[in-house]
C-alpha cells in the first residue's frame, strides 16, 4: 500500500500550496473588497457585524453552534421591485417574493464560492426555507437576518417589524453569511430611525395584528399570513384527517382552499397579505410620490386591500376575528386553527408572548404561579394586568391562582387530547384558587 504522501491527490496539493502562485488563506478581510465583491455578486448594499456585538448575545450560540468557526457576519439586502408587492393580486406580490428571494440565495452562494478561491470558509442561512423543521414550533432558523441587518447598518425596526432601509425602504430582503475570518472595519447601526410611524401598515393589516402604540399580535399575523406555512399546514392535514368522507371536508374546506394548498406546495408557500410592506412609504428611493400627494396613496395603494373581499383566517374567539368582524364587514373570517402546540413546558412558557390576546384579557388582573411536575421540572409566574402579559422564571409574588400540573398532561391538555375535567378529577392538574381565573387565563391565549 501506497504512502498517502505519495497519492496524486496529496501530491498535486503540496505542489500548488508551494508555489508563490498558490492559494492562501486571508487573514482578514478588507471591508471595502468584500463590500465590491457583495455588490458585484448582485447584493444592493452590505454590512459587517463581528460575532462578539452585543446585538448577537441572543443568538451567539445557536449561530456558533452550526458554524463554530465564526468571526464576522456579512448583512446584505437585495431590493425587491414595488408594484409587484403593491399588486392586490396575491399571485403578483408572491412572484416577486419568490424570485427576489431565489436571487438573494443565490447572492450567497457567489459570494461563498468567491471568498473560497482565497481560502476563507463561510456558510449562507437560508433567506427563508428551508429551516431546521424538526425544531418546529420552536426556533427553527439558523440565524435572525432581522437583528443583524440592524447591527450592521442597514435599516431600522419600523413598528410593522420589518427592516426599513433607509433608500429602499422595507421592499428587501435579507441575507446572512457567517465568516471565519475578521473584517477590517465593521459597521454601526443608523442613528435613526426611517421609520415614518405614518400608521398605513395599521390602517391596511387585516388580522388587526400591528397596533398604533406599537404592539404586534404575533398570532393574527402568523395564523392569516402564513396560512399554507408550517403550523396552517399542519391544522390543513389534520382538516383531512378528521372528515369521514370527501363531502365533510369540502364541508371543511373550499375546493378554492384545496387548490390554494396545492399551489403552495407546487410553487412555493404563497403570502396571504404582507399589505404592510406593501403601503409603506418609508425609505429616500420610495417617499416622494407619499409626500407629494398623500390623499392619492391612501387611494391607490391603501384603500385596494381595505376593500378587498377575502378570507381571512382567525383563531376562534380571538382579538383577529374581533378586528376583522369591527373594522372589515366586507371581509370573511374563517375559523382556523394555527397549529402553534407547544412540544415541551419551556416552549409553553416562551410562547404565551407570542399567542397572547391583551383585548381578551382587559377585565383581568391576576398573579398565577405555576409548578410542572413529573417529566419536566419547571416553576414560572404569570402576571396579567392592564392589558399586558409578563412571565418570569420561579414563583415571585403572592398569587391569585396556583396551577400544579403534571408536565405530559400539561401538554396534552393544551394539544386538546386530554380534558381538563378529567386531569382535574384524577388531579394530574390542582389548582388552588378560583377556577374562573383558569378559564379567564385560557380566554387570553386562544387556538
């Protein structure tokens, strides 16, 4: 047997890595080389962010955890055409979603195989899917583009909870690469803000889901918008999987739903609105028709989606379906679930945020502190006042209620395959305190 010195393969390598001509790895990158070759590559602006910003605390080591050798991430966005987000026919807008989105993955790619040829590893997250699905309903991507599009300059947060650019305004998209090799210079975030809080995203939002004061109902947005998405496709299947016979689920479900899935699955998951990005007038490339004439945005690309007749998907008894029912009469709500099941006690904990209903829970003033037992160990309190939900590890304060509850049965409870009455009756669930605070507690968080 051969020495592996002698292979062709070894041979060939140490030729060309002795040669003044070979390839070297780059100690650090120039930020002014790497911004041209992202550009060139087909980026619309770029941003560098070292891995130790504070901005990334929250996500360092999930990111560190698939590419360890990460030193610098690049932040770049690609622009999106407008009139097509701004079309009311849904086909259009997702189009230009798809194929903008296609370009900034490829965008990635250019740049990883280039910063190859100089021996610098990197990795591109997905713009959007795929993701790591098994972790689903937890957090199943790789890294938050939206933060470190923050982090490194190009835009700011406006209150519908995206990145507003300052030139393009929110029509990008955003994509992340992780490098293992520095950056010569990194960037800052914007000193203001492009956001014009002009309140068209609130005017426009059918779920209700964006408030003036700046709160975001992440369940109205996730359970219409992202309808043939991950949780809406799984209450879909479950759809078929309950009717008896071809008639109960067209009971159930409209051949127009059918083939709206179908299409999704074919094509690409299709956006139910995304109106928010669609009216905004922020951003130095997008605001001089809106300041020239404000009255003729609101007619010609607010009102369209105001006066739209469509469904639009709500969880039953939820602030949605209040706000469509108040402000859309020409709408049509259908009752859906959004198939946001916590999987463990601390995924229950870290959602009630995110499924929290503040209208339903306007009459509520409680402390409740509960204990899970068995499987999963876990202790937290749940303040809910004024409106407003805060949640806290271990038990603080006096409580109104106290929720003693085995953790399997606990879940199974909240996936709706165990009763209440019956994990109350052979007390896999104590509650000490008036039971009509749990019903008001379960009032605030719907599905």
């Amino acid at each position: 047997m051969k020495q592996l010195s002698e292979h062709p393969t070894v041979i060939n390598y140490n030729r060309k890595s002795n040669s003044e001509n070979g390839q070297t790895s780059m100690r650090m990158l120039q930020a002014e080389w790497l911004k041209q070759l992202c550009l060139d590559a087909g980026a619309d602006d770029v941003g560098f962010v070292e891995i130790d910003r504070w901005e990334l605390a929250d996500q360092r080591d999930d990111i560190l955890s698939h590419f360890p050798q990460t030193r610098s991430l690049i932040s770049f966005v690609c622009r999106l055409n407008r009139e097509p987000i701004r079309s009311s026919a849904r086909s259009v807008a997702n189009l230009e979603f798809h194929h903008a989105g296609d370009h900034v993955n490829e965008v990635a790619r250019n740049v990883i195989r280039q910063l190859e040829t100089h021996g610098v590893r990197a990795i591109s997250p997905a713009m959007g899917f795929p993701m790591e699905m098994d972790r689903f309903p937890g957090k199943i991507w790789v890294v938050s583009h939206k933060p470190v599009a923050v982090a490194a300059g190009l835009g700011h947060m406006g209150i519908h909870r995206n990145v507003i650019h300052p030139r393009f305004g929110n029509f990008i998209l955003l994509g992340t690469i992780l490098v293992d090799t520095e950056v010569s210079e990194y960037s800052q975030p914007l000193d203001y803000n492009p956001c014009l809080e002009c309140k068209l995203c609130v005017a426009a939002c059918p779920t209700g889901a964006i408030s003036p004061d700046g709160h975001f109902d992440f369940s109205a947005c996730y359970t219409h918008n992202y309808r043939e998405f991950m949780g809406g496709f799984t209450d879909w299947v479950e759809s078929i999987a309950d009717s008896g016979n071809a008639r109960e689920y067209r009971r159930k479900v409209s051949d127009s739903e059918s083939v709206s899935m179908w299409q999704s699955l074919s094509y690409g998951a299709n956006y139910k609105a995304a109106y928010c990005m669609a009216v905004c007038p922020a951003g130095e490339d997008v605001i001089g028709p809106y300041l020239s004439d404000k009255s003729q945005h609101l007619q010609h690309i607010v009102k369209p989606f105001q006066i739209k007749d469509e469904t639009v998907y709500v969880v039953p008894n939820s602030d949605a379906e209040t706000h469509v029912a108040r402000r859309f009469p020409n709408k049509e709500t259908k009752r859906v679930g959004n198939g946001l099941r916590p999987q463990s006690i601390q995924g229950f904990l870290n959602g009630l945020a995110l499924t929290f209903q503040r209208d339903k829970s306007k009459t509520l003033e409680a402390t409740y502190h509960f204990a899970f037992t068995g499987k999963e160990q876990a202790k937290a309190t749940v303040v809910i006042q004024n409106k407003t939900l805060q949640v806290r590890n271990g038990h603080v304060g006096e409580p109104d209620l106290r929720v003693v509850a085995d953790s399997e049965t606990w879940l199974k409870f909240l996936a709706k395959e165990r009763s209440i009455f019956t994990a109350l009756l052979f007390r896999k669930i104590r509650v000490k305190g008036s039971p009509r605070l749990l019903l008001a507690f379960g009032k605030c968080f719907p599905s």
